[in-house]
C-alpha cells in the first residue's frame, strides 16, 4: 500500500505566494485527541495569498475573534477569502460542517472516565468535529492532552488529573450526525467609518438540504408525521415486515401475552427488520447487546426502543451587528444578535418562536494614564434565541444558579476596578431578570494583591447573589488565595466557601467547604509540589448536614536537564460517602510517571511511560447467538451437535464497573552511528519497546500497581 503526500510552500509570482498540502490518503480516522495540538496531517488546503487578501480551499480553519455573541470556531471543508486593509472582509462555504452542542458532565467520584458527549438526551450516532471541544472545570479552560484526553470518533473524554462529584464540569463541542446534506455559509467584514469608530458584522447560516435525508428516505407516512410534528420529536414505527426468513427478528410474546421481537437471523419465522432508536436509560424495552443487535430485557428496563426516530431538517441563522467607539477616555459600544431557528423545515407548526435574539449596549472609561476604571452594560436577551457562539469561560461564582438559553433575560452589570501596582480590587454589581425563574441582585468584589516583603500575594473572590422570585434563594460563594515565596521555598493556601440556601422547604440547600495548603521547592530545572484537599459537601432541610467529605494527597515533581527530563504526578483520595451504608468509605489513586534519556550525543534514547488510572471497565462476554439451522456449531446449551444452530460470540457487557487501569512502557531507541564514526556503525538501528497493560477491580492491593499477580 502506497500513498502520496506532497507539502508545498512559495512564492509563484510577486506578492503572490502558496501554501499547500495535499494527500492521497482516504482515510476517514479521526485525528489524536490527547496532545494539546492536532496533527497538521490531518489536513488537505490549498491556500493563495498575497500581503492583503488570500484564498483558501479544503480542509480550514475558522474562527471569529472580536466578536461578543458570535464567539466562535470551527473546522471545515469548503472555501474562503478574505482582504485585510483598512476595512476587512471574510466570507466563505462548507458543504459540511458541524453542529453546535453543550452538556454538562457528572463526575462520578472514582471514575476518570471515559464520559461520553452527547448532543442531546436521544441522539447517540454523531462524530465529535476535532478540536472544537472546550472543556471548563470550575470555570476554568481545561488543555486537551495535560488536563484530558478525547476520543473523537466515539465522544468519549477521559481526565487525566482528579476530578470528583463535587467539581462543575461543562462542555462545549460541535459534531457531525450526517442526517442531511448540508450548506454552511460564513461572512464577516469590520468597516472603519471614522477614527475610533467602527461598524463590523459576523454572520453564520446553515440550512439542511430537506429534501436530501442521507441515512433512509422518506416515506409519506414519514412527512405527514414530520408536517404536523412541529418541533416536536418524531417518532416512527421501527418495524418493517420482509419474506419468510430474509429478516433478523421473529416475534414472541411473553408469559404476560406482551409482544416482543428476539433476534434470529435465518430463523424460517424471522420476517422481521427493525430500527431501534436510543431513548435513554429506562425510557427503552431493549439493550443493545452486540453492535447493531438488540435484546428484550423487559418494558421500561432498557434504553432502545422498536421505533425509528425521525430527525428533521432544519435552518439556523445568527447575524451580529456591532457598532463600536474607542476615544481616549471613553469606550462604548452597542451589540444587536439576530438568531433563526427553525428545527423542523418540513413543518410550519411551531414557527412563531424561529426569530430571536439580543440587544446590549455598554460604556466604559478607557483613560489609559488612570488606574480607576469604571464599565456599565446592559443586554436583552429575547426568549427561544440561538447562538452558534459559547460565552467563553463560564462564572463558577453563580454556577450553583439554575439558567436557561432558551428564556427571556435582562441584565444590567456595573464594574468598577483600580489597577494599581500593588493592589487590584474589582466590584461587580448585577441585576438580572429572568422570565419565570427569579430576579437576581448580586454583589461581587474580587481583587488581586502582589507579594510584598512578609505580605503574601493574596486573590479575593467574593460574591453574594439574592434571587427573588419562583425559585428564590440567597448565594454566597467566597474564595481566597495566598502565598508567599523564598528563594525556591514556596508556600500557598487556599479556602472556599460556597452555599445556595433555597427559600422553598422542599428543596435541600448545598454547601462545600473546601482548603487546601500546599508546599512548592522550585529551582531552576525542578519544580516538587506537595498539597492537602480537604472537601465537605453539606446539605440543608431545617439544619446543615455534612453527606460526605473528601481528602486528597498530591505530589508532583518535574525535571527538565540538558538530556535528560522527568515527569511525576500522584494523587491519593479517600471518599467518605455518610448517605451509604453499603460504601460508606472508598479510597483510590492516580498515577502517572514519564521520562526520556539521551545518551552518548543520541546513541541511546531511553523512555518510559507508566500510567494509573480509575475508568469504567465494560467486561467481554462469551455469550451463544443463534445463526440458523445447521448454520452453526452448537446447540442452545452450548454443547457441541452435527447441526447446531449457534456459535459462541464475544460481546460487550451493558454494565461497567470501576476499575483500576494499568498501563506501563519502556523503549530503548540504539543508533550507534551517532556516536561512533565507523561506516559498519551508521547501518545499525535498533528499536525495543516493551508494553504491559492490565485491568483490575478498584480497591485492589499495592501490588498490583508494579504489574505483580496477587
């Protein structure tokens, strides 16, 4: 098997230059996603260029920067141009592209992964678009390939540094489900009317092409069903009848009269296909057992249902109009969103809350030789409106706060701020009001203090939110920040109170008491940390109740010589979980060690690579599946007949189980020839790279960390 792959840079006239990359590779994998940059060769362009403007076709990148509601990108496959002078333009096409999604992921205490993205609580066939996955924990950006790792094909995300129940966890990613033909339009241009004054757009339409289903066509039943569904979700009869033997289900009944349909290929009574569609866990009668097999485990016990679930064709829009004024002691600006969106295309039903969208203004001293600052914003946000954009990193201060895209907002934000050398303190006033769930007045003072002789550097962060209203409540949240530092002796601490105490009997307020001391030893080429985490997570009906607590030990070192580097990190949690009386206490540990070593000017490479982790494991399961008469090898108890009709097949099992997952490599990398000069040396490479991986049940003995049987 042979491929090309061609990488082409120049000049091919004056001012006229090229940048291409071209393969022959039809390889549809989807890139790495456990270092922070994706591989470049994933990508096939051709870009055209001069000093103002460029072309480009193929595999892009996109991205609107500036831009305070259409925060957004993207990758694509399609075309683009572009001039930046005085004024700049942009515009460009894909024929595919992805799909904006936002989940929040539940931590399961123990359990680093995997967790599976998902954009929407039945839709399970999609592909994750590379790279446009960000990942906030307590609201701050997490960096794929140190923080976590990403499978795109399947969705899944596993951390790599220690998460738990009690961390905010919230996603944001574009995907790819190929229901429709698809056409992407983008456009953006900035146009600059007078000094300081400037007028700019952004743009993003995309339209499903709905008369061009890719997974099944349509029959008439199906878009009288999508006509009057509205944006409502559609659901078909996922069963479809075929010749005596020529389908994969028969259909039995139970021992309660209910029907059901069993699996069984070649079967005389098998005249039976059907599409199962995901519903949720307890939603469904069936389990998917095998890929594209399905059990019946009984009504309302499983996730899959008999039916076909029929995504609509739809149309999204959001244009952004800014016009902004920068002088030299006043900015201001004013924001207007537009957003289309109209779920079903087939359907006029449901069609009065497609348009929407969002109106700001805002105002703000802009003297650069004065540390006082002082900034006042106001926004509408209409109800049922749409963004394409996320809002960046999200406030983990007000994320205790119920919020919804999809309801009518107002908000007015007061910030005052002093930027002095020493001392940096910002209040943040808030009034917001948000149709049928509360009306919030909020005060947030936060401030930043330097080191400072036998001061330590201090972070405040303090904020307290009243909502009134259906759901009433009063917020506190305080954090604070402190270290000092010695020459390379560093000591830090941090503490954090946050509580929501509802107004409303029936719902239990929350409470999490955390601190944290931590000891640092820096030096030029090493940096050792040691910290301590204590978390109590406490819960409120008449009085406060502690329900569980968390300890964690972390140690972490790092050594980066000439030629040689080292990387440590190991964290300890115990979990003390006051609700259960069958776990009550639980402990398990992260590990992971890699260090590289050049020897004799590169003659010898030595690496290794250990890695503990805590994942849910999905056992193999031998199970018997029917094939037919005298199709197969046994009979249906699994002993071995002339005409049997089953055959032993390995299957994934429907339940995890935490487990611990252990996986260790070292290589040594030999070229003598970079060290000794003789010719007979430069034809000598070698290459030995030993792997151990293993799979055990949480909880297990020390030994088992060094790979040794127990």
């Amino acid at each position: 098997m042979q491929s090309l792959y061609v990488n082409l840079s120049g000049e091919i006239s004056k001012d006229v230059r090229i940048n291409a990359q071209l393969s022959d590779s039809q390889s549809k994998l989807s890139p790495e996603g456990d270092s922070k940059e994706l591989s470049s060769l994933d990508q096939v362009f051709v870009r055209v260029y001069g000093k103002k403007w460029e072309l480009g076709m193929g595999d892009l990148d996109l991205q609107y920067d500036n831009s305070r509601y259409l925060n957004y990108q993207t990758k694509l496959e399609g075309i683009s141009a572009s001039y930046t002078a005085e004024h700049e333009v942009f515009a460009a096409f894909s024929a595919a592209s992805g799909k904006r999604a936002f989940m929040q992921i539940s931590i399961i205490d123990g359990k680093q992964g995997p967790y599976y993205l998902t954009a929407n609580s039945s839709q399970r066939s999609f592909i994750v678009i590379a790279g446009t996955e960000q990942i906030y924990l307590d609201g701050k950006l997490m960096e794929r390939g140190s923080d976590y790792y990403i499978d795109y094909s399947d969705g899944s995300v596993m951390f790599r540094r220690t998460v738990s129940s009690l961390n905010s966890v919230n996603a944001w990613f574009e995907y790819s489900d190929e229901n429709y033909k698809q056409s992407n339009y983008y456009s953006s241009s900035k146009l600059n009317l007078l000094p300081g004054l400037s007028i700019s757009h952004h743009m993003i339409h995309q339209v499903d092409a709905k008369n061009h289903p890719l997974l099944f066509s349509f029959s008439p039943a199906d878009l009288d069903s999508l006509a009057a569904a509205g944006d409502d979700m559609v659901l078909a009869d996922g069963v479809m009848e075929s010749e005596p033997g020529s389908g994969n289900y028969k259909l039995l009944f139970d021992d309660m009269g209910m029907a059901y349909y069993e699996y069984a290929p070649g079967d005389s009574s098998a005249i039976y296909n059907i599409v199962f569609s995901f519903m949720g866990a307890g939603n469904g009668d069936y389990e998917e057992y095998s890929v594209g097999r399905f059990r019946y485990v009984g009504m309302g016990l499983g996730s899959w249902q008999a039916v076909k679930t029929i995504i609509a064709p739809a149309t999204r829009s959001n244009m952004e109009l800014s016009l902004d004024y920068s002088g030299t002691y006043l900015k201001s600006g004013i924001d207007a969103l537009y957003s289309f969106n109209d779920a079903n295309t087939l359907s006029s039903h449901d069609d009065k809350d497609n348009s929407a969208g969002i109106v700001s203004i805002w105002m703000a001293l802009a003297d650069r030789d004065q540390p006082f600052k002082a900034k006042i914003d106001a926004s509408h946000r209409f109800a049922n409106t749409y963004r394409f954009g996320s809002d960046g990193a999200p406030e983990h201060d007000f994320a205790a706060l119920a919020d919804s895209d999809s309801l009518r907002m107002s908000n007015v934000d007061l910030t005052l701020s002093y930027a002095g050398s020493l001392f940096k303190p910002e209040l943040l006033l808030r009034y917001r009001d948000i149709s049928t769930r509360y009306i919030q007045r909020a005060i947030r003072f936060s401030s930043d203090s330097a080191a400072r002789s036998l001061l330590p550097y201090l972070r405040l962060r303090n904020t307290i939110s009243d909502q009134e209203g259906k759901q009433s409540s009063l917020l506190m949240y305080h954090n604070a920040e402190l270290g000092w530092q010695y020459g390379m002796f560093g000591l830090n601490f941090s503490g954090l109170y946050s509580s929501l105490e509802e107004d409303n009997s029936t719902l239990p307020g929350t409470r999490l008491i955390r601190w944290q001391p931590g000891i640092d030893i820096k030096s030029k080429s090493q940096l050792t940390t040691v910290s301590y985490t204590e978390d109590r997570n406490s819960i409120k009906t008449t009085a406060w109740k502690e329900i569980n607590s968390q300890q964690t030990y972390m140690l972490k070192h790092s050594s980066n010589f000439d030629k040689h580097r080292l990387d440590m990190d190991f964290s300890h949690r115990i979990i003390h979980n006051r609700t259960s009386d069958s776990n009550p206490k639980s402990n398990y540990d992260l590990f992971s060690y890699h260090s590289s070593h050049n020897l004799l000017k590169g003659a010898f490479n030595l690496f290794g690579n250990y890695q503990l982790n805590q994942t849910e494991f999905y056992p193999k399961i031998r199970e018997l599946v029917w094939v037919g008469q005298s199709q197969g090898i046994y009979d249906s108890t699994g002993v071995v007949v002339n005409d049997g009709e089953y055959i032993y097949e390995y299957i994934t099992s429907p339940t995890g189980s935490l487990s611990s997952e252990i996986s260790a490599t070292a290589g040594l990398y030999i070229k003598p020839g970079l060290y000794l000069s003789a010719p007979v040396w430069q034809r000598i490479h070698s290459d030995i790279t030993l792997n151990a991986n293993e799979q055990r049940a949480q909880g297990a003995k020390w030994q088992s960390y060094l790979l040794l049987p127990q």
